[in-house]
C-alpha cells in the first residue's frame, strides 16, 4: 500500500490561508490503513477545524481517492457542498490528491498527508515490515533481504554500507540511538551482488524494457468508465458516511 502521514499542524494551517469552510474528503483504503485517512481521519481533522475556527461544510470517506472516475463521481455527489465551501481537503496519498485536482472542483485542493513510500500491510514488528519505499527508481532490495537501505541508513547509502560500518558494534555510527540497518541487510541480504548490482544500474541509467503499445477501443473505455462510476456508486452506500 501506498503509507501517509500526517502534515504539521503549522502546514495544514498555512495551506487553508484565509478558508473559513472547507469540505473534507479521507480515503478508505492505503490512507485508513495508515491510520490516516477513513473515519478516523475525519474524526480527527474536524476536530481540528473546531479548534481553529473553521467549518466542515461536509466530510465523507471516498473508496481509493486515487482513482480519477471514484474522485470525480464523489465530486459530483457532493458539489453542493462543495461549492459552498473556500476549500476541498484530501486525507489520502498524493496519488489521491492529483485526482482530486484533475475532478476540477473548482475550489482550492489542500493535502492534509505526505505520501512516504509503500509498505506491506502487516503488524510485524520486523526491519522489513517497517522500511518505506523512497521511490528512488531502481529498487534494490532483491538483494537486501527486503530491507530498503535509503530509508533505514542514516548515511543514505544504497549499495553498500558506510566507510565507518564496522566501527561501532550493531549501532549506527551517525546516530547512535539507531540500529545499524546494513548489520540487518548483510544477514539477510548478499552485499557482493548488491555491489555488482550498483554496477549495472549506473551503466544502463534510466534504461528499462519497454512494453508493447496496446490501444484501447473507444468503446472499451466506455465500458470501463462505466463500470467504475457504478463501483462508486455502490461502495459509496457501504461506507458510513460523517456530516
């Protein structure tokens, strides 16, 4: 799942400016599995809103705000509200907030979370389970044991650890208060093939496969558009809505 959290209290509040009503719109999937989005997010932020004396024209809960026909069909459902608030507030991924731009609800779109990269869903308390993807563009961890190095080092080292590895036993030599996460990849992970792999990536750059071009008819994308607003439709009577 694509993993949010929470923006500053400070951001969020200099992102309304002058809004003094807002409709506010969570997703239900990777952003309330992060505990950011859903009712829980909801709950919270107009909580917030309360304190800082602005008003909820609406809130609801928007089935994977990522998809553009699920933003636009929530859009349209809610426009009333919308139109009648200074601002439209994202609880979700960027992917969820670019949708929420491109549904042109005519009013300014705020993202209230930072995307920080994807992760299992898993309660595991496990190196693996807790490494946030950096979106760096050629991953690396076939060879690491699962682990994203960019997001457990310190030092930001990505094909190897740093020159000073080995000089404080299993800690971070940077940070002290941390675990050493490249002590983790090497019993996991095969750092000789980590380094030949830095090899192969530095001489093909941003060289990859390129998949053979497949045109959709006019009617297909029709008839997938369709289906996805009628999804809309019927997971948006599933779940409970907050006003």
């Amino acid at each position: 799942m694509n993993k949010s959290g929470w923006k500053s209290a400070e951001e969020i509040r200099y992102s309304l400016g002058d809004a003094k009503k807002v409709s506010v719109f969570a997703c239900t999937v990777c952003a309330n599995l992060s505990y950011t989005g859903g009712i829980r997010g909801l709950k919270y932020l107009k909580g917030l809103l309360n304190e800082w004396g602005i008003e909820t024209v609406t809130a609801k809960c928007v089935t994977a705000c990522c998809a553009e026909e699920i933003m636009k069909q929530a859009v349209k459902m809610h426009r009333d509200a919308i139109s009648s608030s200074d601002a439209l507030m994202v609880i979700s991924c960027a992917a969820g907030v670019k949708s929420a731009f491109l549904s042109q609800p005519g009013i300014p779109v705020i993202a209230v979370a930072d995307s920080v990269g994807s992760v299992p869903v898993s309660r595991r308390d496990d190196p693996v389970a807790h490494s946030n993807c950096t979106s760096c563009g050629h991953c690396v961890i076939t060879f690491t044991g699962g682990i994203c190095p960019l997001s457990g080092c310190a030092s930001q080292k990505k094909y190897e650890p740093c020159s000073r590895y080995s000089e404080v036993d299993g800690r971070c030599v940077v940070d002290l208060d941390r675990d050493c996460v490249w002590k983790e990849i090497e019993a996991r992970g095969d750092l000789a093939a980590l380094k030949e792999l830095s090899r192969i990536h530095e001489d093909m750059g941003e060289e990859r496969l390129s998949l053979p071009e497949r045109k959709a008819s006019p009617a297909f994308l029709r008839s997938i558009s369709g289906w996805m607003v009628a999804r809309a439709r019927w997971f948006g009577r599933l779940v409970p809505f907050i006003d």
